[in-house]
C-alpha cells in the first residue's frame, strides 16, 4: 500500500515527456522501474508520454509501479466530430491515469485559457482520469510584483468545477526550459499561496514544482515544505535522470 509524506499526501514525480520520444524511448520506463526499485512503492511516479504511444507505455509500465498519464485531452466529454482531438474516455480507456492541462506551452502557443483549461479538467475527472492543472507567472508578472494575484486568479478559474482528485503544477514560465529555479523562499511563498487559495476543504490536492528540476537542484525543490512532487521535462526524458531526482525525494530515503 502506498505510503503518505509527512503531510499526508503522496508524493508524485511527473515526467512530462513534451513533444519527445518515440517507441524505442518507452525502453526508459522499464529501465525507470529497475533504478528506483522499491522506491516506487512510497512515492508515485508517473511518465506522460505523446498520445500515439500512450498504450504501448502502459504495457511497458506493466508490473512496475510506474503510471502512465496524457499531456491534454479534449474539453468536449462525449464522442463527437471533433477532428484531431483526443478525449479523455479515449485516454482513460488505453491506460492513462492522470492528464497534465493548462500547460504554459499550451496556453501561450494554442491560447489556452483558464475557462478552457478548467472545462478540460472537469472532462478529465469524469472519465476517471486525474488532471494535473499547471499554472505559473511570466517573468514580467513577477517583475512587476504580480505573481501571487497571476497564480492566484490561475489556480482559481482553472481547477475543476466538479468534485474530485486533481493536482496543481506551480511552474514559473521563465524557469521552464531555462536552466534556473526560482529560490526556495519563491517556491515556498507560492505554494502556500496556492494551498490558501485552495482553502481546508482542498486539502488533498498536492502542488508540484516544475520549471528546470534537474537531479543537481532536486533536493533544493524538495527541501520547500509545500512542494508535493515535481513536474519534470527535459530531465524526465532520461532514466538515469529522472530516476535521481525521484531519489532525492525525501520520501525515497
Ligand atoms: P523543464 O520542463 O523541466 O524542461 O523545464 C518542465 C515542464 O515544462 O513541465
């Protein structure tokens, strides 16, 4: 059974492989598997690969406690003519457990909005699938000292109307695909903003932290009281360095 953080919510490592990775990549999910080992049973760690290769991911991850998740799914619940899009069901049906949303990729290159967002993680709950809601500050909203009412008024409009498990990811836009974090003092300052938005009553939500997390600055992350996980790109793509950051988790001790 899985363990709980000393908060009380499971921690969970999420690789978002972005636009990435081809069939002979899903051999890193096995070879993810074998390097934390046991880990895996105390804290969750998730690989969300494309969409065509989501099935065969699955059955990669098999017998291993990795899980399997989506990058976007469709606002639109039932089936319908929707050209090019993929709707939750459909995820939910080859194997996929969570789906990250609200992406700043997302939102700055397909205009994205909170409302958009928060419609695609209300579908993502009723077929059963729990949404990752990524949210976080440009580097101008920060500069002008705007950052906690950008997030803030984000996390809000974004998370899903229905009840349900959901997750938020904090990740600053000028740290994803940077080779910068924000400090811990930042982070710690955002996520508890975050969990106040939240209120008492969201109390299992858990916020990860996203932007740059590399196996040098994991421990850094992990050290902020209110960080929940990590949402990882770049270095997710590699078994040898996602596994290290899922290491360096306190939970993994
Ligand atoms: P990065 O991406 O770790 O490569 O900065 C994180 C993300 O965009 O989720």
């Amino acid at each position: 059974m899985a363990q709980s953080g000393s908060n009380g919510r499971r921690p969970l490592l999420a690789g978002n492989w972005k636009m990435f990775g081809r069939g002979a990549d899903l051999a890193e999910i096995q070879a993810l598997a074998k390097a934390i080992g046991d880990v895996g049973e105390r804290v969750e760690a998730l690989v969300c690969p494309t969409a065509p290769y989501i099935e065969a991911a699955v059955r990669a991850a098999k017998g291993t406690p990795i899980a399997i998740g989506a990058q976007d799914c469709s606002a639109v619940g039932p089936d319908s003519a929707r050209t090019g899009e993929v709707s939750a069901a459909m995820l939910a049906d080859v194997g996929a457990r969570y789906v990250i949303l609200g992406h700043s990729e997302r939102r700055s290159q397909h205009g994205e909005s909170d409302g958009l967002v928060s419609k695609k993680a209300d579908a993502a709950l009723a077929a059963g699938l729990i949404p990752i809601v990524c949210v976080g500050e440009t580097r101008a909203d920060r500069d002008s000292g705007k950052e906690l009412e950008v997030v803030a008024t984000q996390v809000r409009q974004s998370i899903p109307s229905a009840a349900g498990e959901y997750v938020i990811a904090y990740e600053p836009v000028w740290c994803i695909g940077a080779d910068r974090i924000p400090t811990v003092a930042e982070i710690t300052e955002m996520h508890a903003k975050i969990r106040q938005v939240l209120g008492t009553a969201r109390e299992a939500a858990r916020i990860l932290y996203g932007g740059s997390v590399n196996p040098k600055n994991a421990h850094e992350v992990f050290s902020s009281p209110g960080v929940d996980g990590a949402l990882v790109g770049r270095a997710s793509l590699k078994a040898a360095d996602f596994a290290a950051i899922i290491l360096a988790h306190p939970m993994a001790g």
